[in-house]
C-alpha cells in the first residue's frame, strides 16, 4: 500500500495540477490538513499529566542544550523565563 501511495500520490497531484491548477491543489491541500488537524483534536484524547511536558522543558533548559545550539538559534542560552525577569 505504502509503495502505491508512493508511486501514485505525485501522478495524481500533477495531474489535479494540470487540471485545475497549482493554487486550487494548494487550497485543498491546506483544507486536508485543517480537516486532519480538527479530528485529531475531537478524537485523540488528551494525555493527563503535562507536568510531562514542562519537567521536559526543564531539564532542556538544564542540560546546556540550549547554550550549544545559541550560535545558530539567536541566543538561547537563557530560558524564557530568566529572560523574561521571571515571568512565564
């Protein structure tokens, strides 16, 4: 299924293309992706516990992740907050 999706995706894009052109292709596509993004968020139930997320955050934040990739990111060498005089 996977190789079909593969050879048969690209033909049958060029071919809406070729039929009612690159911006109407584009809509669509974009109107696809706001479909998938409304069901995942109606069906997929939300995971409890985001401390999760912000013990994650945290720990980026403590490793020194943040000071190795601050050449090439525009200074993140310090977390938001601390940038932000303490406040999220």
């Amino acid at each position: 299924m996977n190789e079909t999706a593969s050879f048969a995706g690209p033909a049958i894009g060029g071919l809406l293309v070729a039929l009612i052109g690159p911006a109407a292709v584009l809509l669509i596509d974009a109107g696809s992706f706001l479909i998938a993004f409304a069901l995942v968020a109606l069906l997929v139930p939300a995971i409890p516990g985001s401390d999760v997320a912000e013990e994650t955050t945290a720990r980026f934040w403590a490793s020194g992740t943040s000071r190795e990739i601050a050449p090439c990111c525009g200074g993140l060498s310090e977390s938001p907050s601390s940038r932000s005089g303490g406040r999220p």
